[in-house]
C-alpha cells in the first residue's frame, strides 16, 4: 500500500517538534509495511505564498506518481488538494487538526466531507453526526515517553531542585488561543491564595523532541489552559510518564482523563478553578496513569493499526456502516473488552556510558552522548564518566570526573613527567570505583577512553563483574597510530603483518619518534599486557568496513558485530528537495580529508561550479591563501558553523562532498547531508561505499583521483531536476531506513539484554 500524506504541518530545522505527531503517525505506519511520501507545504517558514506555489507542484507530482490513497492533513491541505485539480484520481481521507468549528469553519467542513471519502475528526463534537467519520486522536509513542526519576531529571536539565514545576507546552511560539496569560494567572493565584511559594512555570516552546520526555518528567504537573484542541498530544505524553493533567474543557480531554484518580478537567475557563483543582493534583503523594494508555487505546501502535484498516476499507470501497466509529472499537475484538499493549515495555536498565569528553568535540564523542539521550529518553537510567572540562555538558556525575591535561601545551620535560598518567591514571580508577560503588550500573558502554581516562579503568569494570560494550571509532587494535597513515600521510597497513614497533620506525604521529613512541606503548599496554579479551564482551563496529578489518582479530567470531550509528536530527529533520546553487564541503580541514584533492579539483571548474568550505583545521591558512593566490572566484571559505547556521548551509547545498584520503568509518557528514535529502558525492574508501549508491543517493570517485572526482561534479551538475529529486528522496529515504533511532536502540538494548545476566568475559 502507497499512502500520500499532504501536510503543512511538520517538524523542520528551525520548528522542531511543529507537526511531529504527523510525522510520527507516518514512521508508526511504516512500520507495519506501508509506503509513505509526504508533501510538505511549508508556509511556516516560506509565508501563505507556499500554498499558492502548491497547487502546481501537487498537481505536477500527482501526474507522474500514483497513490493507493491521498491523506491530507489539516482542512487547508485538502483545500489545496482540491485546487490542484487531482482530487480524484486516488480515495481521499481528511485529518483535521483540531475542532472543525475552529479549523475552517463548518461550511468549509460540510464541503470537504461531500468530496472526501473518511474524515478523521480527534476530538467528538455532537453537532457532526456525519457519515465517513473516524473518530481517531494521535497516538503517544509510549517507547519514548516512560517515567523517569524526576530529580534526575532536574538535574540534567539544570533545573532548581528545590522548585516545584508546572508544565506549560505549545508546539512552536505562544499563540494565543493557548492562553499563557491563563496559565500565569492560575500559577499566580497557586502562590497567593494556596500558598506555593515554590512553584516556577516550565514553558516549552519549539522545544527539540529528545529533551521532552526529561521536560514532562521533570515536572509536578501539566496545566493546559486552551481555548480550544483536538486531542492534545502533551495530556497522552504527560498520561505515559505519570505526570498529573489539569485541564480545560477542551478537544477530548475529558475523555483522556476519565477513570484516572488525580487528572481533572475543569467545567469552566475560569483561572480560579483551574487553580483549585490544580491545588488537588499538586497535593497528591503519588500519580499513576500509564497503564491507561494502552487501555484507552492512546497508544501510537494500536492508532496505526485503526488508521491500516481505515484505509483498508477505503481501498475496498467498503462504506462504513455507522455514523460514528469510535478508536477503540476498529481494533481486534477481546473477550475483555481492554484493549491489549502491541508494545512491551522492557525492564529498565542502569548503563554507563564512558567517553574522554563530555561535550560534542568530535564525532565519537556525539555518538557517547546521543546514545546517553536515546537511553535516557527510553525510560532507562544513564550514568556518565568523563574527564574534567569547562566545556562540559551538565551532569549529575560531574564530581566523579577526572582531571585532564592538554599534554600538547606542555613542555617536553612537563609532558615527560606527566605521560604516565595518560597511559595509566590511578585518579581514573578510583573515582570509577566510587562511581560504581554508588550508581551499580547493569552495562558500560565505551567509546574514547585512551590518552583520557586510560585502560585503568578496565580492571575496575571487571572487578564489579559489569560487562563491557566498546563502540569502535577508530582501529586502535589494529594499528598503533589508530588511523592506519603514517607520518607521511599515506594509508599503511604493515602493523596487520608485522611488528607494531614500524610505528616508532615510520615516526607515524606527526613524524615525531616521541609520541610516536608513546603510541606504541600504548598499543603495547591496551593490546598486549591488558588484553582485549579479558575485559570487552561485545564490540560494535560502526561500518562494515571496520568490521571487515578486524576479520583476523582473536575476537572476531565471538564478539565483533556491525551497527550503524543513529542520527537523532531524523525525527525533526525535513528533506529538501530543491537542488541548491553549490556543492559543500564540511567537516576538519586537514589533509586526510582530501581537501588539497578538492582545491586542486575545483581549479580545473569553471566559476559557475560554485564550492562553499565550511570548518576549521590546519589547513585553514593555507586554504585562504591557495583561494587568494589563485583567484578562485567559485570557492568562499565560510569559516567554523555550527548548529542551526550548519544546516542551513546544508539544507540549501546541491550535492554534500566527502573526498577523505583515510579509512572513514560511519561519517557523520554522510549522515546529515541524507537527513535534510542531500545527495553526497564521496571517495570510494573506508566505509564510504557502503553508505552511497552510484546514481541513487550521489556518486563515488576514485580516492585521490582529481580527474575522476572533476567527471562526477560535472556529471552532479548536469543532473535534470527529476533526476536530483529522486536522488534527494533516495538519500533521505536511506537515511531514515539505515539511521533511525528506532532500529538503533532495539538492536543496542538487544545486546545489553544479552551481556546483563553474565558475570565476566566469555
């Protein structure tokens, strides 16, 4: 089954969670087989003229691609829709978004239900006892939205613990009809008239979606004061994490809440009231409502289930029989009459995540930290060890960290005296056995813990009997230097064969026979004395390449596998199909990521091949300098970006560059580049091929080969628009199939499940 979902609400870059329910409605439906394209209408962020532009691309796209079924959302898609002209040529279903009545108004909604096959209506008003109406709210994503510690949560969140917190959610600004001034008025009579001088409102707004379930639990309660919803999504998440609901009279609410002890709807607007039921929840010991969910089939699976059969029906031309088809009642039928859980909940785990850093400095150390989150957002609980930096992310297990030394700004002599401890830190072990006396993690996970927190800590898992998952960034058991290039800079592979001491003779770190001694010492330690065997149950290779590479390896058979990094920016990231006017290249500047290769490339172009180079590296000065020297008109170096300014850049590329002259892993720049359907042209090395299809998702070259990489840009550059578009979609689409959270924390919670009833190595 091929759906087609029209839609002008759905998350971007810059409104993250606008529209995400859509969005997850369309990744739930995937679930269960079903082919999904969204067209998105973005008139958020490119102003009403994008409906008008939407009637002739819709039209346009409805010509050349066929769809069992066209479901629109909100009245203003199908509107659009209509206007196009293609209305007819698929069965049509219609989800408002809220109350007809304030979402275009009746009349409109007595045409749209004439020329559409269902209307999908979340909320139940009385006065549309209609025929072709499904009665169906959005469903929670209780996988995602679990109950977690509130004070730990506070903390990672860097709220007051002290503070009582009252929960106010709006999608992305503070429109009006979501009252805030309603909502500060309740909190206000709260503090005066029922004494909560603690009390501090929680004001979400565009807020990113790993950081709602922390927000949700984090706070006392959920105060919603709208004039008016549908089914609100924030009262179905708050439900899932056990977080009590004052409500007003608004959407199904009512419904949402009936049968749980402690959640109320007020019978009127007014703040007074809402402040005294308020006053109710607040007093309250303990608040249990997740079992409801499933109960009341809220739950995003079964909602996937009732919309499959919706759609079932339609395809059938099976007219439903009733006026009025309640959620519940679509479902398979139980002798019960409760409505049975399709998602398990598993127990949760207590993992430790280990890294050298605790901010985003590098790709191993995005990978540490969004693996904490995603756990985090499961409903587990995560503990960090890191080492001491004023970069640092907040934590509740700062205190345990150990102190860390730029070695490179020291002296000689100094670096001399202090190499010991970066081969071996007794701080690091001692405050991992605090650590672990204290938070008694079921797994750890490593990543970076070389140079940083060293193999000390290695004996001290082992000894507390916790089983160790690495996640391999680089190839340090394979070769010393941890790169496979030597001091000149070129790939070697003559530490696979023969002695890891060519190191020292090949002066492989920086030409230096200092640190390229320390390297081997290193090896020597990590590989010889503590072997890799006696301490790692589990190794997890980021692409199929390193795990190739480690085919000889002693562990290979037993506790090697391949798993793809997940890129959390795919739940709110947008493709965009428009070719863009340049081609980018992002990322470190130096020279293993073939920069000098791009430069001398790009001066073989004509100055309509536009470059954009954005980074920072060594290789900064010498780049600004070979443009100037040059008059390179078609290359603007843009300097280090970040964040939001990053992806624009992205969004707005033709095609994403990656010519690495290294053995890359799983690159991040890949990734992203696929997230915002960006094609990507790469070098045919390390782990680059098995992430691009050659005229699928970009095109491959030659490693080094400025002549080949030239015939590629050329050929990128004279792609037809419907060539780019369906590259775009391809690349977007691999990306959400191959990088998706989802598929990423069942396969790391089947591992850990694995190793948590195990006491030490196999």
């Amino acid at each position: 089954m091929k759906i087609l979902h029209v839609t002008n609400n759905f998350p971007t870059l810059n409104y993250p969670i606008f529209g995400i329910f859509i969005k997850e409605q369309v990744e739930s439906l995937r679930q269960l087989g079903i082919t999904n394209d969204v067209f998105f209408i973005n008139s958020r962020e490119d102003g009403k003229i994008a409906y008008l532009k939407a009637i002739f691309r819709l039209r346009r796209y409805l010509k050349t691609n066929t769809f069992d079924i066209i479901h629109c959302h909100h009245c203003f898609s199908a509107v659009i829709l209509i206007l196009s002209g293609r209305c007819c040529v698929s069965p049509r279903i219609l989800s408002y978004q809220s109350d007809p009545r304030n979402e275009g108004g009746i009349i409109l909604f007595r045409i749209l239900h004439r020329l559409f096959n269902r209307i999908i209506i979340k909320n139940k008003p009385k006065e549309l006892n209609l025929s072709k109406i499904v009665h169906l709210p959005n469903g929670v994503n209780t996988t995602v939205f679990h109950p977690m510690d509130r004070e730990l949560c506070k903390s990672k969140l860097g709220l007051d613990p002290s503070k009582r917190y009252i929960l106010f959610m709006d999608s992305y600004n503070r429109r009006f009809c979501k009252r805030i001034d309603r909502f500060s008025a309740t909190l206000s009579i709260l503090a005066e008239k029922y004494n909560y001088p603690n009390l501090e409102p929680l004001v979400l707004t565009n807020t990113g979606r790993s950081l709602i379930p922390s927000y949700i639990n984090a706070s006392d309660l959920h105060l919603l004061t709208s004039d008016f919803e549908g089914s609100p999504n924030s009262v179905k998440e708050c439900i899932a994490c056990d977080v009590p609901v004052v409500s007003t009279p608004v959407g199904n609410v009512k419904e949402m809440l009936n049968g749980i002890e402690g959640a109320y709807v007020a019978e009127t607007f007014t703040p007074e009231e809402l402040a005294a039921l308020a006053d109710r929840a607040l007093s309250l010991s303990e608040f249990h409502s997740r079992n409801h969910i499933m109960e009341k089939g809220l739950d995003i699976g079964h909602v996937a289930d009732q919309l499959l059969q919706v759609y079932n029906s339609m395809i059938k031309a099976d007219n439903l029989t009733t006026h009025d088809i309640k959620y519940a009642e679509a479902l398979a039928e139980t002798s019960s009459g409760v409505i049975p859980s399709r998602v398990t909940t598993p127990r949760p785990l207590r993992v430790l995540m280990v890294n050298n850093c605790h901010y985003r400095r590098g790709g191993a150390d995005v990978v540490y930290l969004n693996t904490g989150d995603l756990m985090e957002s499961h409903g587990h609980s995560v503990a960090y060890f890191s080492t001491k930096s004023k970069y640092n992310y907040d934590t509740a297990f700062s205190d345990y960290f150990v102190r860390d030394v730029d070695a490179l700004n020291m002296s000689f002599v100094e670096q001399l005296a202090y190499m010991p401890k970066k081969l071996y830190s007794m701080e690091a072990a001692r405050k991992l056995r605090k650590l672990l006396t204290t938070f008694k993690p079921d797994v750890a996970h490593l990543h970076l813990y070389k140079g940083g927190l060293t193999a000390s800590i290695l004996p001290v898992l082992r000894k507390f009997g916790i089983p160790a998952v690495i996640t391999l960034h680089d190839y340090s058991l394979l070769c010393p230097r941890n790169t496979f290039i030597d001091g000149d800079g070129r790939i070697c592979e003559i530490c696979l064969t023969k002695a890891r001491i060519n190191c020292v003779y090949k002066r492989c770190n920086r030409k230096n026979i200092y640190y390229s001694t320390i390297n081997y010492i290193e090896f020597v330690l990590n590989n010889d004395i503590l072997k890799p065997e006696d301490y790692f149950h589990k190794v997890i290779c980021v692409s199929k390449f390193n795990y190739q590479k480690h085919s000889s390896h002693a562990l290979f058979s037993e506790r090697f596998l391949h798993l793809y990094n997940f890129y959390p920016g795919l739940s709110s990231s947008v493709p965009d199909n428009r070719r863009g006017e340049y081609f980018l290249f992002y990322g470190r500047l130096v020279a293993e990521k073939g920069v000098t290769t791009l430069i001398e490339t790009w001066k073989r172009l004509p100055n309509d091949f536009k470059l954009k180079i954005i980074g920072g590296g060594i290789m900064s000065d010498q780049i600004i300098e070979d443009i100037n020297a040059n008059d390179l008109k078609n290359i603007e170096f843009v300097g280090f970006r970040k964040g939001d300014e990053l992806f624009s850049y992205i969004r707005n590329a033709s095609f994403v560059l990656v010519p690495s002259e290294w053995y890359e892993n799983n690159p991040l720049t890949i990734v992203e580049a696929y997230s915002a359907g960006k094609p990507v042209i790469g070098s045919d090395i390390g782990g680059i091929p098995e992430l691009i299809s050659e005229w699928e998702t970009g095109f491959l070259f030659r490693m080094g080969d400025k002549e080949e990489f030239e015939s590629k840009i050329r050929r990128a550059a004279t792609m037809s628009n419907d060539q780019y578009q369906n590259m775009s979609r391809a690349a977007y689409n691999f990306a959400t199939e191959i990088f998706s959270e989802k598929k990423h924390y069942e396969d790391l919670l089947k591992i850990y499940n694995e190793l948590i009833d195990r006491e030490g190595p196999q």
